[in-house]
C-alpha cells in the first residue's frame, strides 16, 4: 500500500485525500517508510520531524487548520520536504553551517507557515550546501546527497537534497531555493522538474537582501502539473517581503491543465558561444529542442544579447554575500568553507562604481529581454553545461576539456536567467550515454509563469519522461570526463 501510494502523483494524491478515498496519515506514514528505505543510500532527508507530521495530519483529520481548503494550491495532507535554509518551527535547522548545527527556532518562515496553511504536512529538512552557496549538496554537517540515477554522482545543488527527496518518492513536493541556479541544475541532474519564479512570485519572509531579485524561493516536484499544484500553494502577497504580489486570478494548475503551445520559440545552446558545454549534452539538447515543432512551434536557432552577464552577476552575487556573510565570517571565519570566503572577500573588495555599472548592466539586460519576448514566447537552453558529476568534487573538474576559474564558472546557462529576471523552469529531455539524466532550461516573460508552464506540460507529455520517477537509488561509477 505504502509504495502505491507513494508512485502516485501529487496531483493524483490531493485527489484522494479531497475525496477521503485516503487520509493525511495514510500519507505520512507511507512516506515514513519510503525515507526508511531509501535515506541510508541518498541521504536527502538528514532531518525529520516524523512526530510533528503524525500530529499536522491528526489534526487535519479532525477537521482542524482546513482554513484554506478550496484555495489554489491547497494539498489537503500532503507531505513535503522543506529545504534545510528555511525555518520549520521546532524543527533542527543548520543552513547546512557547523555554526548552526544545533539550531532549533522558534518560529517558522512565512512560506513554511503558507504551505502549512494550506494543508502541507512537513515531513523533514532536505540536505543543502553550506548557506546554499554550491552547485553539489555537501556540508560539514550532514555531508554528501547522493543522485538516485547514479549514488556515486552529485545530485546538483544547492536544492539538491529537494530534488533527490521527490524523485526518490520520499515526499511528493520539495520546497527549493534558486539564486545562480539552485532549483534548475538539481532538476536537470535528478530528472526531475524545478522552476525559479519571477522575484517576487513567492515570499522569501526573512532574507536580509528582502530588495533584491537575485534569490527567489520556489517548488521541485516529480511532473509539471505538480509543480504548478505547489507554486500555487506558494504563490501571493506576503507583507513580510515587500517584492510580493497577489496570486493571479487563474491558478497556474487551471492553466496547465488547459494548455496553450508556444507560437515561436527561440533555442541557444550556448549563448552565441559564450561558454562551453560538453559535447554530448550540445547534441542531446539541440536534438531535443527541436521536438517544440511537434507541437507546432517555429523554432529558431538565436539568443538575446546577454552583455556582459557574468561580471555582472558576480558583481551582484558578491554584494548580497556582503550583506549576509560579511558579520559571520567575522566572528567564525574557522567555520565557514572559502567558496563562501572568496565570494565575500569578493564583494567586499568591489567599488561603489562597479556595484552600480552591475547595476545599469541588469536593467539593460532586462529591458533587452522583454523585447527579445516580443518576438518569442518562449527560450530554450541546455539545464546544464554538463551531466552529473563525482558527488566528491564541488564542481566539475572540467567542461568540455577545459577548467573551471571558480566554483560558479560552469553556470552562465542559469546564473545569466538570474539576471534577466525571467522565470525558469528546468525539464527532464533524456539521457546521455551513461545514463546520466540530462535537462533543458525553459525561460518564460517576466511573471510569466504560466504561459512558461503550459509549455513545459506539453513538452512533458510529448518526451514522457515523468513517468520514469519515483525510482529507488542505483548504484554506479563516475564515468571518465567529456
């Protein structure tokens, strides 16, 4: 019973429980023993709150905290992971930090308190980098997660324990984070399906960067209408973050379900050759990205102008380190890794003039991308540079035979939609030649998330790669490098 329940989708199992055909615990428990099973070979999940769960879903079941049913978004019983950057009330939560290792508080974060609201029971805290800062999910803490397809691979980062949680089974939806591509390269590493939202879309609550576009919270989830079900359940005003905005009338589940293709869709393997990729991944996804004309899209080879988009996002990336990192590496620069050191230094080092040529460089590009969307409803890039890599590196040694200057160098494909202020969503297209599940990157308009999520659900079905999760984890070897 446990893993039928389990291979249902979260569409499939807020169903259910609205038609009480099964119950919030019924859920809870099979996905007690789902983590059971499959965390000693993944450790995706390192934190649970079990007791927590059970007594969300009694009280559920009594009629209780059903305030919100009949809202979108609403999941009635059902569990999900919360990344561990995100406070759960009474719950451990370490930012993936030997400084917070013991860290319990008090209160949640105002999202955590929205999908609670709305009927998701928090099963446990998924594994991140330290502070979120890395493209593969390790920390002194918790250690290593481990890819489902391949347990000697990363699953990505840094909502990589996220990613591996749904694609597993463990839970039905995982709650992410993106900032260079957090939620996009777990989703292509784990074939699963992640969107970075337009800024603004869903509530960051506590950051201390409240002004900035560059971080955003979003969903993972198994398939696409799922990933719409949980971005409405996040989605809407919150007075805490003053970038939100209201929910919009039609779900983005009412959308999906009704689709609408895409008239014209622009594909950039690499930005007019601004960075490298693998070769084989350049071939799987121009290969796949011509599968849009199936659905009766023209596809045209061409990319906006993204400018200098790198300089510009270190130069913004370096400053919001700056203002989150630059008091702890004060008191504990023992007990943080230097990838976060070097970033801060980083900002700290740049001028005021730079800070704001960065500045008129973001808002150049944006107003670059809006009439590049004038033309093209829709961007398709490769999800990733590379396949997954050795779950023991930080980062690709190599991308297409050549090394990387710094743990973000490889993620210009996400870190530069960063920039543009577009929402991203990333989608399973295959395979390459050792099984390692390789991704696409679908870019929509500014808050324009359900025209871009109405693609995504079309190319879905086409490819038809949702149907392969959950799977329970492989062992493997790290193939040679490209």
């Amino acid at each position: 019973m446990s893993d039928d329940l389990c291979k249902l989708t979260a569409v499939e199992a807020v169903a259910r429980l609205k038609k009480r055909e099964i119950s919030p615990l019924d859920l809870v428990e099979a996905s007690a023993r789902r983590i059971a099973e499959v965390e000693p070979a993944v450790n995706a999940l390192p934190t649970l709150c079990l007791d927590r769960a059970r007594d969300h879903a009694k009280r559920l079941m009594a009629g209780k905290d059903r305030e919100a049913e009949g809202e979108a978004g609403w999941l009635g019983g059902l569990p999900v992971s919360i990344k561990d950057l995100t406070d759960v009330a009474g719950v451990r939560t370490t930012y993936g930090s030997p400084i917070f290792a013991n860290h319990v508080p008090a209160r949640s974060n105002p999202l955590v308190e929205r999908i609670e609201r709305k009927g998701g029971i928090v099963m446990g805290k998924s594994n991140t980098p330290e502070f979120g800062a890395g493209g593969s999910t390790f920390n002194e803490v918790f250690g290593r997660t481990r890819n489902p397809w391949n347990t000697s691979l990363t699953c990505g980062g840094s909502t990589g324990g996220g990613s591996v949680s749904v694609a597993t089974g463990e839970v039905w939806l995982a709650h992410g984070s993106d900032h260079g591509g957090s939620l996009r390269r777990p989703g292509t590493y784990c074939s699963t399906v992640g969107i970075r939202p337009s800024p603004g879309r869903v509530t960051r609550g506590t950051s201390n960067n409240l002004w900035s576009p560059q971080s955003v919270q979003g969903p993972m989830a198994r398939n696409v209408p799922d990933l719409a079900l949980f971005l409405d359940t996040m989605a809407g005003f919150c007075p805490q973050d003053p970038m939100t905005f209201d929910a919009p009338a039609v779900s983005f589940s009412t959308a999906v379900a009704n689709p609408v293709a895409p008239k014209r869709v622009a594909f950039s393997v690499d930005f007019g050759g601004r960075f490298e990729l693998d070769h084989e991944i350049r071939e799987i996804c121009a290969r796949m990205a011509r599968r849009f004309e199936e659905l009766g899209c023209i596809v045209e080879e061409i990319s906006p102008d993204f400018g200098p988009v790198d300089n510009v996002f270190m130069a913004l990336r370096s400053q919001q380190f700056v203002v989150d990192r630059e008091l702890q590496i004060e008191q504990h620069r023992d007990k943080i890794k230097p990838d976060i050191i070097w970033n801060t230094e980083l900002g700290l080092q740049q001028t005021t003039s730079r800070l704001a040529w960065a500045e008129r460089g973001r808002a150049a590009l944006f107003r670059r991308m809006v009439e590049f969307f004038q033309t093209y409803d829709l961007l398709v890039t490769p999800g990733a540079p590379t396949a997954a890599f050795d779950v023991n590196l930080r980062a690709p040694a190599t991308i297409a035979g050549k090394k990387l200057e710094n743990y973000m160098a490889g993620s210009t494909l996400n870190s530069a939609i960063t920039v543009a202020g577009s929402p991203a969503v990333a989608v399973p297209c295959g395979f390459d030649q050792h099984g390692r599940p390789v991704g696409l990157q679908l870019v929509g308009r500014p808050r324009g998330e359900a025209a871009l999520l109405q693609a995504a659900a079309l190319y879905e079905k086409l490819v038809g790669l949702d149907r392969l999760l959950p799977i329970d984890p492989r062992p493997g070897t790290v193939p040679p490098s490209a």
